[in-house]
C-alpha cells in the first residue's frame, strides 16, 4: 500500500515556532516562586535545530496532497514532543505517552506513506531509537501450526524494535474465529506490546469498518490504540492533481484533452466501485498504463525516424484507454 503522492500546498517555512507560541499563550501564566529566577535563559540554539528538524518533515508533508488533519496530527505530535523537552529541561515531570495507532480508510489514500514520514519524526525526536518501518500482513504473521504463528509474530516485533510495526488489513486477522490462528497473532501482539512498552510503534490499516470491528475481538486491544486517524479518500480533483504530479515525476505532461476523459473517467469510476475505489493506487495504475500505449504509440508512429523531446512527453487522449469498474 505504497500510496504516494506528492504536491505543494505553499506552508510557510515558519510555522514550527509560530504554533508553539500560541500553544504556550493558551495557557495561563505560571505562578513563580521567590526561588525561580524571573528570567531563565532560553535554549533557542536547541529550539532552533528541533523546528528545522520538523521542517524537513513538514517538507514531506508538503508534498501529499489534501489530507489535511493528518498534517495536523503530524504537528500535534512534534508540538507535543518539542514541549515534552522543554518540560524536562525545566525539571518537569514529562511521562511518555502512547503512540500505537489505527489508521482508518480506503485504499490508496497514503495511510502507509504517513506511517513512514512519522517514523521518521519519532526518530529525529528520539522516540523510537532507528525509525524504520516493517510493513506485513496476515500471511506474514500468521503460521500453519499450533504456535508457529505465535513464533513468527515475536519475530517480526523483534524486527521492528526502535522503529514501527504496520500491519495492512489488520481486521484480516479476526476473520477466521476462536480456533484460526490469527487469534494467536493477536494475543502475541497484545503481549509484545506490554513486554516492549515504549520500544516499537504498532500501527493496525485497514477498512474503516473492518477495523473497528477487529478491535473488538481482544478485550485488551482498543485501549491499546489511543490515537485513531481516518484517510478520507481523495476528490476527483485532488486524484487529477495526483495523476498530473505522477506523470511529472516521470518527466510526463498531460493534454488538456487527455485530464478531461481522466476526470470523466474517475468520476464514473468512484461511483460504480464505491468502497472498491483504491484511489491514488488507481490513478498511479491509469498513469503507468497510459506511458505503455503512449511508447507503443510512438514506435508505430516513428518507424523510420525519432520523435522529439516534446513528444516523447506528452501523454494524449488515445494514449489513457480506460473501461469502467477497476479494469485498470
């Protein structure tokens, strides 16, 4: 579930410290002792390097199109981190919160490319001590035996330990009941969670509700996933602004004749399939599919002769052959 897509939304590079300050101004004004100074100095050498650091993240972030209240929830966990350092600088008590998470929604809407951007944001802030991510799904975890699943799931924790474990379709899991070996699984997880607190990050994907109803089959797990994110899938408009940034990427254009059947296309498209729709997994499909007609195209076009640079970029109406229904 690659799902990754890039634009820019023009964020001013600022943001990082004109959010903390309006966060510290929303709350009211200590009460100093006579034993703490009126004046502390300020460590804005440190305060400097952690903002430039979530630059460098907010420039990924920058780059997905839409999904605003993720951008959102990406700056309310740095803006968290940055105050809990703050905090322990000061000699505050700064308890460490609990970061596993469900992300919720459709295919292609960029749930996996968010959990490697935070990944890295958890490592640049010294939460998890490699951020890498370990992508798996059921048959990764589940085993054909009696404790042979239990067995692989440690393995894979151990693998992902100092950085995230993401499990696509989770709620896969659950579907074969008490005697499946997916139950396994999840008790394993539940249990590598308590013996590792703190070590990995478990992020559960999948269908909206297919989720919520994989969090009910184990007592212990809803309280287990305190932050639970929704993907909205994409407009059509937003999904045309992918497929032109795709088709940029790979030093493609496309004609104006070329966007208008796209949209059409994506319009009946989203609402035939409905939750079948893989969103921006479906436009990067359409994109790769329309460069394969257009270089067959072109070599029966030019037999005897080259195209030129102009033409060679150049994605036309003939070049996107699309039928309904997720034949693409």
């Amino acid at each position: 579930m690659n799902g990754r897509v890039a634009a820019a939304n023009g964020r001013p590079e600022g943001r990082p410290s004109r959010q903390i300050n309006v966060i510290l101004r929303s709350q009211e004004p200590p009460v100093l002792s006579s034993a703490v100074p009126e004046k502390e100095p300020a460590p804005a050498q440190k305060s400097v390097v952690q903002h430039t650091l979530y630059q460098e993240i907010q420039k990924e972030l920058d780059k997905l199109v839409g999904l605003e209240n993720i951008k959102e929830f990406v700056f309310e966990i740095y803006a968290l981190l940055q105050i809990a350092h703050l905090r322990q600088e000061a000699g505050l008590v700064s308890g460490g919160q609990v970061y596993h998470m469900v992300f919720k929604g459709n295919p292609g809407t960029g749930k996996t490319t968010v959990a490697r951007i935070i990944a890295k944001l958890f490592q640049k802030m010294g939460v998890l001590s490699k951020g890498h991510l370990i992508e798996v799904e059921r048959a990764d975890l589940v085993g054909e035996y009696i404790g042979h699943t239990a067995q692989k799931t440690r393995d894979l924790v151990k693998k992902a330990l100092g950085g995230i474990l993401f499990i696509d379709e989770a709620y896969s899991l659950a579907r074969g009941g008490e005697k499946d070996f997916g139950k396994e699984a999840i008790d394993t997880l539940v249990k590598a969670m308590e013996d590792h607190k703190n070590q990995f990050v478990l992020i559960l994907a999948g269908y909206s509700d297919e989720i919520d109803y994989f969090l009910q089959t184990n007592p212990g797990l809803p309280s287990r996933f305190p932050i639970q994110i929704e993907f909205p899938d994409y407009t059509v408009d937003q999904l045309i602004q992918i497929s032109e940034l795709m088709a940029k990427e790979r030093d493609y254009i496309l004609m104006p004749q070329a966007i208008m059947k796209l949209r059409q296309h994506l319009i009946q498209e989203k609402n035939e399939t409905e939750h079948a729709f893989s969103n921006a997994r479906y436009v990067r499909n359409m994109i790769e599919k329309s460069i394969r007609n257009q270089a067959v195209r072109l070599l029966n076009l030019y037999s005897n002769t080259n195209p030129g640079k102009l033409e060679l970029m150049t994605l036309r109406t003939e070049d996107f052959k699309l039928e309904a229904k997720g034949s693409t």
